[in-house]
C-alpha cells in the first residue's frame, strides 16, 4: 500500500471512500425496481438469467444464444441478485447499481494514483453524481 501524504492520514482516506461509495450506491439503487416499469437493457440477459437458474453446469464464458450475444457471466451475477432480490425490476437491476457504485472508488483509487488526492476527490465526485453514468448504471 502507498503511504499516505502528509496532512491526510490514510484511514480518513478510507472513511471518506466508504461514505462516498454508500452514497453512490443509494444513489443508484433508489426507486430502482420502480421508476423505470420496463425492460430497457435487461431484455437481452432475462434469457441468460433463465439459463443459469435452469442449468447449474452453465459455462460463464460461453455466449449467449441471442442476436446480442454477450457471456453467460453477467447474467450469472443478475440470477445471484435475483435470487437475494426477488424476481422483479430490482433483481434484474441490482448488480449493475452495484458495479456502477463501485466505479467512484476505482475512479478516486486511479485519480489518486495518476494525478493526486483532490483530482481523485474532483474526479470521484462527479462520476458518483453526472447523470448519464447514473442513468446507465441502474439498468
């Protein structure tokens, strides 16, 4: 691990980042099940998430038979979420909220690393709240 620099010490450094990431990812699973009432991008893997709740020998890598043909592992993480969720809108949803507030501390980690700490705020803050990542990351 880097050390920290002067003036900041590191455990803040991971407070500041636990709350930015709760924050995002509140942000993101707000009305997540309800405000959208329609299949947008999920269409594609309702398939794939059937596929792995019916065969358990489900290779993740393999495309799916679709015109869109993505892997099997996507879908395998959305049948997980659905499983905790329930079989709705916020089950089909929930992983993409998650991997898209996860975005804001890779984007502060890489900030930090590439430029410094404020940049790494700057960069970190805008990402957890511009509105197309926030869109895009709850379907």
């Amino acid at each position: 691990m880097i050390a920290p620099e002067r003036g900041w010490p590191l455990w803040c450094e991971f407070l500041l980042l636990i709350a930015l990431t709760a924050l995002a990812l509140g942000m993101r699973f707000y009305h997540l099940g309800d405000s959208i009432h329609m299949l947008v991008d999920e269409a594609h893997f309702v398939l794939g998430v059937n596929y792995a709740r019916l065969f358990p020998d489900l290779r993740l890598l393999e495309p799916m038979p679709t015109t869109a043909s993505f892997p099997f592992l996507f879908s395998y993480g959305q049948a997980l979420m659905v499983d905790v969720f329930g079989r709705n809108l916020l089950g089909l949803r929930a992983l993409s909220a998650i991997l898209g507030a996860l975005t804001v501390p890779a984007t502060y980690w890489l900030g930090r690393e590439l430029f410094d700490r404020p940049t790494a705020l700057i960069g970190a803050l805008v990402l957890m709240s511009f509105p197309p990542h926030l869109h895009y990351s709850r379907l």
